[in-house]
C-alpha cells in the first residue's frame, strides 16, 4: 500500500491509495481505495480525523461572522422557520384519538392520545416521548400503532440511528408497559387482532447460524401473545421464500381477514396472500390464497367495512387504478376495476365513507392522485367510481401543494381527514365532511407559524436529451422576479433531486428551502426519472439500464437555469442525500463543468461494490447486480468513484456522512473523498473537497437540534461557495 502524496501547496491529508485493478468479468476495475472501506482500522481512522481537521479548518476561515448565514443567526431563523412544529392526521380507536405531534421547541415528535374526560370535554395525554426514554436524543421513535380498540399501543423505538427497532407494547390507560422489548423489528408492521390480545408482526430469524452477510434479512410473518415470551411466537408466514423480502401484514376491522404482501427488496412488484381466520386453523395456522403472485406489478389490498377486498395496482395501469373484488374469490381475474387509470396523473391513495356504525355500505369513494406532482382529491360514486358531477365530485384544497394520507374511522362515518402542505405552508390536518362537501382546518401544529417571505413558485418544463418532458418547481423572493415570473439577474442557486426508487419529490415545507430564498437565493427542486411522480413508467424509465436518465434530466434542468437566465455555473450548487447522493456524485462526476459546488449527504457512489455494504443487496432491482457482466457494465457507466479523473476541475464538495448509517455505508462518500481530493486540479481554496462526519445519528430520523445544526453547515457551504453568504439584496 502507498498513500498519496499531495503537492506541497494541497492541504488534502494523504489517502492510502493502492493500484488495486479488479478483473470482474473481463472488465479491468480499478479501486485505488480500497483500504478505507475498513471503518476500524487504524489507516481509516487516522484518514478520517485529519479530514475533520480540514473541514474545521475551512468552517473557521469561512463561516461569516454576520450576516444571514452566520451560524447563531441562521440557526435561529432554522428554528423559527421550524418553530411550529408538526401535528399528524388522527388515528382514531372509538373515543380516542392518537396523533403524532411535535412543538416547535421539542426535539422529537411525541405520541399523544386523546380521549373524552367524563365531563364533555377531551384529556389528552403524552404516551411515548423519545427523549423521555433517552434524555441526550439519540433514541427515536420508528413507528407506532394502537390495537383495534385503543387500549394498548405498539411502539418500536431504536438507538444511535441504527434503525433496528425494538418493539413494546404499553396499556393507554397507565401508561405501563405491558411487553418487550422484541428485538430485531426493523421495518415491522404491526397488525392487532380483535380483543388486544394477540398482534402479526414481522421480525427477522435469529442470527446465530446465518451467515454475516444475511443476518440482517430473513424475515418472517409471526403471531405473537401480548405478554408471552416472543420466543414462543408462531411463525405464520415467508418460509421459502426470498430472504431480502419485506413483508406487510394487516388484519380487518372484523378480524376475519388476514392480509400479507411481500417485495423481494425495493423491487417495485408486490406479491400478496389473504387468509380467512374464520376458517379452520384460524390464526394458529391460516391457510393462504393467492392474490396476487409474480406478477409485475405492485399490489396493495385491504378488506373494507362492507366486506369487499379492494385492490390498489399497477397492474395493466402504470399510474394506478382500483379494483374490487370478493375476498373469497380474490385472484386478478376476478377483479373488476372500479377507478380506471388518469392518462396523466397518479392514483395515490383512496378512501371509502358511509354512514358509520352498522351502515357498512359505503356512499362516498374519495380519491387523492398527484397530477405533474401537485395533489388533488376527487369524490366518486362508491359502485360504479363515475365521479361526481360539478363542484360535488372535488375536494378544494387550499393550494397547488401535497395532500398525505386520507384517513377515516375504523367504524365509519362521514368525515375524511388529510395532511396538506406546500412549500410556502406548514402541515396542517384538515376534514372532509361528505355530508355537505366541506372542508376545513382540523388541527394546526401546535407552535408558532413563522413569519415568512413573499416567495413566488413556479414549474417549469424542461427537454431532457431524449426529448422526455421533465418538470421542476423553481422558488424565488418575489422581488427577484418580473410580473411574468422572468428572474430578473442571475442568483446563487441550489438544485435538488433525488431520482429514485418511485418517491416523489412533491410541494412540501422546508426550512431550508425558505431561509435560502430568504436571503435572496433560488431553490429548485426538480422531479426527475426514477422518481414516482410520473408513475411506474416513469420509475423504470430511471432505473437498472435506464439509470443515466436521471441524470441527463438534472444535467438539462441545471442547463435550462442557466440559459433562462436563473443562475450561472459559478452561482450553481447541486444537493442531495441517499440515492440523491448518488445523483450529486454522477452530477459532479460527469458534468463538472456545471456546478460552483455540491452537497453530498448520505451517498451511494461506489456503484460495484455497492451490494457488499449496508442493505445494497436490497437495491439490486433498482440498479443492477454487479455480479451480471451486462448490468456491470450499466454500473460501471455512471458510478461516480469510477468516474474520476486525474486533472479534471472539480467543483467544491461538501460530504456529510453519519456513522450510524446502516443503510448506506460511509465507505461510499470517504472513498469518491479522497479520489476527488487526489484528482482535483480546482484550488483547494475556493474550490475544497471536503468530508463532515457525525456520530450518534443515522440514515434515517434525528433530533431538531441536530437537523438544524446539520442544515446550518450545508447551508453555509452552498452560500460561501456560490457566494450567497453575504446575503445579497
């Protein structure tokens, strides 16, 4: 082993650098370092504090002592930007209530039950407080659900930003813990049986006897006893079957129906079972029937109130439809589409209202679809899906923004609740009355609405390289733009994106976003291939072989900026984190021409060894398996540590990594690091390259003060390099 030996002038910390060169099948692949994949090893850990020692370095000549982006002052406006907090859409149980609320100053949302108080009025009591369970924050909250009667709750929790959720069951009415902790619960459903007695959950088999590199799979469908022994759990379902498969459990109102799906990994197909538990065997041993199984095509299912199973796919409808079907008859031929697919927008969500108690027949169906990534809610006639004629067949929603979930009560009634935002306004509960066609604000977060800036959003078209139609939404301080929405001078912009595994990047509130366009800066957020916001063909025309089209949709949405008079490349900063990271490093990578600087959060960018790490073998339906010559070779085409070369002008890089990853490995960003600070013929002054690391914090969920200290340091970045940092006017 050798380690670089940086010219006299660079302050990049020397890299232990090989000529490793692989021969994977045929193919010469080189990987000069190797070496820092090891997170233990001495060379690594020694590598890793000096870039430390650099990125402190360069915050304390760099960050500005006044201004909007010095740290007090930006961390302030953070906090007041997110100083309302969050309150989520209710789940109800009877009389109770249980939401998911955060105040603006509390450093993780709390779970909170609310319930009549004996007197005609409401109680309501906090349930499960993360920073309660773990005072310094690192503990968080992945995921809740109450029984069918509301008098216990399931909780997972999870430590250190691990992910791997530990399980508990507490009574609501004391607050006691009753069960737990279960172990090795990551990404668990839970599905609760009548009476509170029993729940389906999903956890992995036990490690010993697995190999290392499965011992994080596995799953497995269990029937678990509230206060037994989860030892004693009966293994109900995934025998067999792939081990990378997540699985998805749920029980009907009645409890008649048992209901599991199965996705092989992130693959966007879905196989799913239904079991009648009023059959002999019951619970104990249920006999499942096909669904739907190995087809192409995602598949979500639900029994109603009125004894329908319904049927949420793709199948034959790439941007979604719903079908109806008898659950004892459930196969795809017996099917009968009740909403057939919109030419142009996506079928998100759907919700059925009747009259509530024993009127099961539903007499509304409400339909939530994303058109262009802008939502949209539609009333329908529950037997035929004819929409409602005029005014009676839409919801009004309060703008051109995003609508999230919409819930109703597990015993009926005629009220529809549904999260709304965009990006100028906070989340905000509001309720549907299908009696009278109303809609209002049911519940607002519980802080205070920040004041904010005269901000204009627009969306713009944009002709990729194959002539494809791509949109982005573009956001600037309305007295940065002319009447016609025309920016009126070239301003320090970021671009954003993600392009990946069908999420879709809607309107929503962001705090950075706003204290960007506050300081006179323009974000664009840009809905690229590979995401979901077009459909599942839009999914796959930026996935596996397709995946470079992701990227030359970001490339002609930067060009577009540029020419319509939005930014310049010494203006232009690109941001993303996960698969976004992977974006931003293929950005960088190929179009180093186009970008003053870049923020690499969380990346994917070894794209060879990418399923060796983490839970990369999961993704191979979304990239490639290396393991294949031919998708090799896609890999290879874009996969930004193979990228480099030696002498090119590489913008600014800012890497921020979290040690407790365990989805995307911190490998990634150290290796594309220091391959970047070796090749880079930019000056290490205006233009570093350079690696934030944090500890105690994962992929996945953190602490308020953590986030805003997270996005205070990427901002200050983007700003000194683009040269927003004095706040232009």
């Amino acid at each position: 082993m050798t380690t670089d030996a940086p010219a006299a002038a660079s302050p990049y910390p020397p890299a232990p650098r090989t000529d490793l060169v692989e021969d994977l099948h045929g193919r010469a692949v080189p990987d000069p370092y190797r070496a820092l994949e090891d997170v233990d090893s001495p060379v690594t850990q020694e590598w890793s504090a000096a870039q430390d020692a650099l990125y402190a370095a360069y915050r304390q000549r760099a960050v500005p002592a006044a201004g909007p982006f010095a740290t007090n002052r930006l961390r302030d406006r953070l906090g007041e930007l997110l100083g309302a907090g969050f309150v989520g859409a209710p789940a109800w149980r009877g009389d109770r209530r249980f939401v998911s609320r955060r105040s603006g100053d509390q450093e993780h949302a709390v779970v909170v039950v609310v319930e009549p108080d004996g007197a005609g009025g409401e109680r309501e009591r906090v349930l499960v407080d993360p920073l309660v369970l773990d005072p310094a924050g690192t503990t968080t909250l992945d995921a809740w659900q109450p029984s069918k009667e509301g008098d216990l709750l399931a909780y997972q929790v999870s430590h250190g930003g691990t992910e791997e959720s530990v399980l508990h069951v507490l009574d609501v009415a004391t607050g006691a813990l009753v069960d737990g902790p279960i172990d090795r619960a990551r990404y668990s459903p839970v599905a609760w049986l009548p009476g509170g007695e029993a729940f389906c959950y999903v956890r992995r088999l036990p490690p010993e006897g697995l190999p290392d590199d499965e011992k994080q799979y596995h799953r497995r469908v269990w029937l678990h006893r509230v206060g037994t022994p989860a030892e004693q759990d009966v293994e109900l379902f995934g025998a067999g079957l792939d081990m990378t498969n997540y699985y998805g459990v749920s029980v009907s109102r009645d409890g008649r129906w048992l209901l599991v799906s199965a996705s092989a990994g992130t693959a966007p197909r879905t196989d799913v079972w239904i079991a009648d538990l009023h059959a002999p065997g019951g619970i104990a041993s249920p006999t499942f029937v096909e669904v739907a199984v190995g087809l192409d095509a995602e598949v979500a299912a639900w029994v109603g109130r009125d004894g329908r199973l319904y049927v949420h796919t793709d199948l034959d409808a790439p941007r979604g439809r719903l079908a109806v079907t008898d659950p004892a008859a459930p196969g795809v031929a017996s099917w009968t589409t009740l909403l057939p697919e919109d030419p142009e927008a996506v079928l998100e969500d759907v919700a059925l209202v009747d009259d509530g108690g024993d009127a099961t027949t539903p007499t509304h169906l409400l339909a939530s679809w994303r058109r262009h990534a802008v939502s949209e809610v539609t009333v329908h006639d529950p037997v035929t899906g004819a929409r409602r004629a005029g005014d009676a067949g839409v919801v009004p929603l309060p703008g051109l923004g995003s609508v999230s979930g919409l819930v109703t009560r597990p015993d009926g009634g005629t009220s529809v609740w549904f999260s709304y935002t965009d990006h100028v306004t906070v989340p905000h509960v509001h309720r549907y009355d299908a009696t009278t066609g109303a809609v209002e604000v049911w519940a607002s977060p519980p802080g205070q609405v920040p004041d904010l800036p005269a901000v204009r959003t627009q969306q713009v078209e944009v002709t990729s390289a194959d002539g494809t139609t791509v949109r982005a939404f573009v956001l600037a301080r309305a007295d940065r733009v002319d009447a016609d929405g025309r920016p009126l001078a070239p301003a320090p912009t970021v671009l954003y994106g993600y392009g990946g595994f069908q999420v879709s990047l809607d309107p929503a509130y962001s705090a950075s976003t706003l204290a960007w366009v506050e300081a006179g800066g323009v974000y664009v957020v840009a809905n690229l291939r590979g995401g979901g916001e077009e459909g599942e063909q839009w999914h796959r025309d930026g996935m596996r072989g397709a995946k470079q089209h992701v990227f030359d949709d970001f490339h002609a949405v930067a060009e577009h900026l540029v020419a319509a008079g939005w930014t310049t490349p010494a203006q232009l900063a690109c941001w993303g984190g996960s698969n976004g990271g992977l974006l931003v490093g293929a950005a960088v990578t190929q179009r180093p021409d186009l970008w003053a600087a870049a923020v690499c959060s969380a990346p994917l960018l070894d794209m060879v060894r990418y399923q060796r790490f983490g839970l990369g073998v999961t993704w191979t339906e979304e990239y490639g398996d290396a393991g294949v010559p031919e998708e090799l070779d896609w890999l290879l085409g874009y996969s930004p540590y193979h990228r480099v070369v030696e002498g090119t002008a590489y913008p600014a890089v800012l890497f921020t990594v979290f040690e407790g990853d365990t989805r995307v490995d911190p490998l990634h960003a150290r290796k594309l690091a220091a391959a970047l600070q070796h090749a880079t013929s930019s000056d290490p002054a205006t233009r570093p390259v350079l690696v934030r690391r944090e500890t105690g914090v994962g992929h996945g969920g953190r602490s308020l003060s953590r986030t805003i200290a997270l996005s205070v340091e990427q901002l200050q970045f983007v700003a000194d390099r683009t040269g927003l940092a004095g706040g232009a006017a």
